[in-house]
C-alpha cells in the first residue's frame, strides 16, 4: 500500500484544513483542546455545520446523502478535524444506526429515518448493553411481547439497558429485544426503533470514575412501541447488531483523536523539565513515546485498509476488531503517559474549571488540564463495543478458521 498522497489527496487536505479554519467554532475548538465540557449545543452545531457542508456522512452513499469519499479522503478528514479540535461526530445516528438502516431497513424507514439524522432531528442512543448482557451480549432479557389492539399492532417492552451514552440527551433509541424464547439465544432478537418520550421510560445517571455523566441506566415499564419500528425481521436482529457493530468498533479505534492527543503528548514532553533537561530527553520516556508513535503509525495503516475494505464490501470486516484493541491501548497509553508527564498539574483541581466561562484560578498545564480525567475515562474503552478479549477471540475464529 503506497501510503504517500497524491496531488489531489493533498488538494483535499488543504480543502478541510480551509473548511475547518473558516467553519469551526473556536470556542468549540478552544473546549475540545483545553478538556472543556461540551454542551448538547456545541455537538449539535458542528453536526448541522458538517450537514450544510455535506461532509456529515463520509461513509453513506451518496444517494442517501453521504459524502462517496473514499478510504484516504475519510482518513484525511477525520484526522484534520481532530488536530483542529472538532468535536467527534455523535456516533449513534449517524455512524452506527445509518448504515443499518441503508442495508437492512425498509423504503419506508429510509426515508423517513435517514434524512432526521442528517439534518439533526432526532438525536440516537444505543440500547445494547443490560447489566447481565454486555460483552455476552446475546444474553439480553429486555422483553418485547408482540400484541394487537384498537390501536394497532405493537410490541410492548419491559427491561433495562445499561451504559447508554447520552441517552439523557437522546429522544430515540435503536435497541435490542428479545422477541422469542424457544430458540438459539441469538435467533430470538430484534431490532426495534423507540420513541424515547413514550409512557413507561425512565433515565437514571451514572457517573463515572472521571466525575462526569456521560452515561445512564434506561428502564423500560410496559412501553409501547409500534410494530412500524421493527428493522428488518422479527428475531433476526443479531444479524443486525453485529452490523452495526463493526462500525461502532472502528469508530472506537479513534485514529484520528490518537494523533491529535500525541502531538499534545509531544509538545508538553518538550517544555516539561525534570532533573534539568526535557522529559522529551529521558531515556525511558521517550522510549515510550516511541513505542506508542510506531504502534500508531501501524494502527493507522491498517485503518486505511480497514475503511477501503468497508468502501468495498459494505462493512468492515475482522480488521475492526484488530482496530478496536489496538486503537483503545493506543489510546489508554497516550493518555496514561500524558497523565505522567504532568504529575501533579494533571489533576483536576475543581471541577468547575471544566466549564465554559470559568474565571477562577488557572490551573494545570500545557493545555492538558484533563489528563487525569481522560486517563480515567479511557478505562472503559477496553469494555464497550465488546470487550477486547471478545475481539481476539473475533479475530482468531475468523483469521485461524477456528
């Protein structure tokens, strides 16, 4: 693979740097750089700034509104955008639940569906995990009883999910149900589409290591849910899940976001000073810092084949997983260095400093005031996603032919 770009790769290069010099808000830019919280406000902008440039889907076809890149013009892309600091791209929609749709949903679901997540009207949660099914996820209980009344068919569902990132900003769900009993555990899923304001749901927080809520616990009592919304066939929502599942994995990987996090690694290894010379000059950091930067520069090769076999079958294949263990070490170990190299300075002081319009004290350093938080919070990237002892047990069914 001839990694070097071409003439017209570096035409587009120059195109999103101009794009996200002109585009991107630097109070956005300013928050994603420096640790900042983000608002629902601030991901919601850049998802609409990105849809009015038509740069919102990069992997949908272009009938359905995507962008028709190919494989080095979404890598050049995504890591532009995280060296600017761009926010990432909520996932859920977008990312996850869009290819899903394009594949296996209906005429119907695509027209209605696919347009409502480019433009930003319905905000996705991802409603897999249950505090008995995560990395088994074929476990699942969340029930779903097919019915009939005056009002039409539907499903009624009784369960609880887990870990649902943002679902506390969410007004719909893609979830996972199970709709039959008497069958192979995986034979008896669905895939179901939920209002999140029906009757009978409920959103409780949880709040991680790292202090913030990013993730919930969602319980569903009695909630109706058209039979409309079912994707695809009853019980054959395994087949989707795992779908969708090798896009959120390389979505995971987050090459880009690793690129942009070593530059800041590098920068304050150069200015820090320890026993009168640059941590950059120790022996033993440095190594690391090499280490980690080879590790990166591989990881990103294979992303490359990983998003062209994508372009080219219409999903990525097991490279997704390898992409998923790799990419979250990566990421854990630039974190945890990052963490190291600042010592004191990487722990959060107050947590109202992670604010937007916070006048107090300055604190921390070299525009890494969230190492520690980061470090923390990247301990959680091994699990979701499937965790990565699933992922080589993956890896070995499909490489070795087990």
């Amino acid at each position: 693979m001839d990694l070097s770009f071409t003439a017209e790769e570096e035409a587009f290069r120059g195109e999103v740097r101009r794009f996200l010099d002109e585009r991107l808000p630097a109070r956005t830019a300013h928050k994603v750089k420096h640790g900042l919280r983000l608002t629902r406000a601030d991901m919601a902008e850049w998802h609409a700034i990105l849809n009015t440039r038509g740069w919102l889907a990069s992997h949908w076809p272009r009938e359905h509104g995507g962008t028709g890149w190919n494989a080095v013009q979404r890598f050049i892309f995504d890591n532009e955008c995280a060296l600017a600091g761009a926010p990432r791209i909520v996932p859920f929609g977008v990312n996850m639940l869009g290819p899903v749709l394009i594949k296996y949903g209906s005429e119907a679901h695509k027209r209605h569906w696919l347009p409502r997540i480019l433009d930003g009207s319905d905000w996705w949660c991802q409603g897999y995990s249950e505090p008995g099914a995560g990395s088994d996820l074929a476990s699942l209980s969340t029930r779903a009883m097919r019915g009939t009344d005056a009002g039409g068919e539907h499903y009624i569902v009784n369960g609880q999910k887990t870990w649902t990132t943002l679902g506390h900003y969410a007004n719909m769900m893609f979830c996972l149900v199970r709709t039959a009993t008497d069958v192979r555990k995986q034979e008896g899923i669905s895939f179901l589409l939920i209002d999140m304001q029906t009757p009978g749901i409920e959103v409780r927080p949880i709040v991680t290591l790292d202090g913030e809520h990013e993730v919930n616990e969602v319980f569903f009592t009695d909630v109706r849910v058209p039979v409309d919304n079912l994707v695809g066939e009853e019980n054959r929502g395994w087949t989707y899940a795992k779908y969708l599942l090798t896009y959120e994995r390389t979505n995971i990987a987050g090459v880009g976001f690793s690129v942009a996090a070593l530059e800041r690694l590098r920068h304050a290894a150069a200015k820090i000073m320890q026993g009168g010379r640059p941590l950059a000059d120790d022996p033993l950091f440095a190594a690391r810092m090499a280490r980690v930067a080879i590790d990166l520069e591989n990881m990103k090769t294979t992303n490359l084949r990983t998003i062209a076999a994508a372009a080219g079958s219409g999903a990525p294949g097991v490279q997704s997983s390898m992409l998923k263990v790799r990419g979250t070490l990566i990421r854990q170990e630039i974190a945890a260095l990052m963490r190291r190299a600042l010592g004191p300075y990487a722990q959060p002081f107050i947590d109202e400093a992670f604010n937007e319009g916070y006048d107090g004290a300055p604190f921390g350093a070299f525009d890494a005031p969230d190492a520690a938080k980061s470090d923390f919070n990247n301990y959680k990237l091994s699990i979701f996603g499937g965790s990565n002892e699933i992922q080589k047990n993956i890896i070995a069914k499909a490489m070795l032919e087990l």
